[in-house]
C-alpha cells in the first residue's frame, strides 16, 4: 500500500481509490494507565488479545470511540483495504467477534496485526 504510516496533523486525508474500503479506528491509548500486574502480562489470554485491531466504516462512530473510550485527542487512523478482502475482516465473521466490547460485530472490522499496523495516522 502507498503511503503507509504518514501522519496527518488534520482530517485531509487522501481520497479512496477505486475498488478500496477506507476504516476507521479511533485510537485509545491513555497515558499513565493503570500498570498491570506481571502475572496479567505473562498470561496467554494477554498475550493473545487483539490490540489496535478494530475499525469501523464510520469516521464518526471512531472518533466516539477515541472520545469516550480513549482520552478524547483526536487521534485517529486509517487503513484502505479492498471491497473484495472486506467481508472476511467483518468482526462478526472472525475472530473478533469473541472480542467485540461493545457488541458490534456485525459494524467492526478485525484486521489482522500484519495489517493494521499499515494503518495511517491522523489528528481530528
């Protein structure tokens, strides 16, 4: 993908190309979190959690969720993925439905991690 990891200081991002989906994710990470226990760290189920993994089509329902569940920033990302590779990262058809915290697997996207790690930054 072009232009991978850029990161925007405004909601101009660059248009979507034909036969591509642009997700959302509203990003969460909240400073000076509560520190997490070494037993909790080591364990597999904390190991294996998905972690920047979900995204929605709604730019509006990502940045809610920066807003409400994060620390309200404005920082968000992006990830252009194809019509045709769409389905199969639907929550509700993976993995991610195990993991759906608001139960909106049908409305999430569960990328896997080699993939959304492409996705591109951007400030509200």
């Amino acid at each position: 993908m072009e232009g991978l990891n850029n990161e925007f200081k405004s909601n101009a991002t660059p248009p979507v190309k034909d036969g591509f989906i642009r997700l959302y994710r509203g990003e969460t990470d909240v400073p000076d979190a509560l520190p997490i226990p070494d037993w909790v760290l080591e364990s597999p189920e904390f190991k294996s959690r998905p972690v920047g993994s979900f995204f929605t089509e709604s730019y509006d329902e990502a940045l809610w969720y920066n807003e409400q569940e994060g620390i309200g920033d404005g920082n968000m990302s992006y990830i252009d993925i194809r019509e045709n590779e769409l389905e199969q990262y639907r929550a509700s058809n993976n993995r991610g439905k195990e993991f759906s915290a608001r139960g909106k697997a049908e409305e999430e996207f569960f990328l896997p991690a080699e993939i959304a790690s492409q996705k591109n930054k951007f400030i509200k």
